[in-house]
C-alpha cells in the first residue's frame, strides 16, 4: 500500500528518513514519500538531503522510497515559485499544506496551493466546492488524513470530493513511530469518512496510477 505524506527528523518528525522507510516496510507498505515541510528558509538543504536520500536507497529494497516535500503555511504568493523550484530539482510528490481546522493558516492557501500545481492538496478542510473543481482540473488528490486534528474534517472533503468527482488519497501524515498506522488502519480512515469498500479501492487505482507516472511502482 501507501503513503505519500510522512515528515522526518529534517523537518518536525521524529524519526531519520530510513527509519521512516523500515518502520513503513514493516507495517506494509510498498512506497512512501518523505514530505517534510518546507519554506524559503529551508527548501534548499531539505530538498537536497530528501533527494541525496532516495537517490541513496537500495533500488531492490521491498518499498520505495520518493523524494518529496510539504509546502508548509507559506504566503498564498509564495506557492507557485516554491513548486517551480521543486520540480526543478527533482521532487516527485509536492504536497500543499491546506486549511486546516487543526492549525491558524493564511486566507486561501487552499486556492493557491491548487493554482500553483501541487500534486496533494493536504486536510483542505472545508473546501469550497469552487477550489474542488479546480484540484479536478489540475488533476489534483484531495487527501483524507489520519491525522489528529487535521482528520475532522475528512467527512466533508470525501462526500464533497465525491459529489464533484475529485480525486481522493488516504495518508498518515506521520510524524513519530505512533503515527505509522497499518494500511488497514489507514483504510478505517476512509471508512470513517463515509466512503465504501468500492470507493477505497478505487482510490487505490487512482493512486497506482499517479504513481506509475512518477516513477514509484512499475
């Protein structure tokens, strides 16, 4: 299974970037994105070391391993340069961090985060059915979270993601060892939100799919 949104220790996650990947590997999942947070103090070095990383990871390891990054309460002006940037160097998984209930966030960072072409737009929270159809024009995942806090809202965004037809994505936004859930666990996420066996499983082909374009499964 997986997760394409998990924080190490180069940014405020617990945990060294292969451990997140053995821990992960053990509870099992197939492939992971490392996304720590990051603004215009600090992509640089987090870029840098989140690819020297993955580029290091055995490519016959059972998980792979992407090199990703969370844009993080950034000015809504800010978005687009820092995924310009990103992609330049080589990140494959860019996520948004949306608007949260959990956390004070700028004034349409949702909308931004969008515009800007993120591929995961994180706990949007209670997005306007507005910026749902511009992540469906962008083809971009709206993400249901196992997150405290940022999972309140995981019913709203999946029965509005649903009524629209927008692309879902279940992840853990995993921080410590606590947070790194089975991948049934994970799937009681979006049975909580309201969302059918059918519904996850298409959720997972979307998933698949994405991935095979970046590289992450053949």
């Amino acid at each position: 299974m997986y997760n394409l949104h998990c924080h190490s220790l180069l940014s405020d996650g617990a945990l060294l970037p292969s451990e997140l990947a053995v821990r992960h590997l053990h509870a099992g999942y197939k492939v992971i994105a490392i996304t720590d947070h990051a603004d215009y103090s600090n992509i640089k070095e987090v870029t840098k070391a989140i690819l020297n990383f993955t580029r290091h990871w055995p490519k016959n390891s059972a998980i792979t391993v992407l090199p990703g990054i969370e844009l993080t309460h950034l000015p809504p002006e800010q978005f687009r340069p820092l995924v310009r940037y990103s992609r330049k160097q080589g990140i494959k998984i860019i996520v948004g961090h949306g608007e949260t209930p959990a956390e004070p966030v700028a004034k349409g960072i949702n909308h931004a985060a969008l515009m800007a072409g993120v591929d995961i737009l994180a706990h949007p929270g209670m997005i306007n059915d507005d910026d749902i159809k511009l992540a469906i024009e962008k083809n971009i995942f709206l993400e249901l979270t196992a997150r405290k806090g940022h999972c309140d809202t995981n019913t709203h965004v999946a029965q509005a993601a649903i009524k629209n037809g927008a692309n879902l994505i279940l992840n853990t936004d995993a921080h410590a060892p606590a947070d790194i859930i089975t991948p049934d666990e994970l799937k009681q996420v979006g049975l909580k939100a309201g969302l059918s066996e059918e519904q996850i499983r298409e959720i997972y082909k979307t998933t698949e799919k994405f991935l095979k374009a970046k590289g992450g499964i053949k």
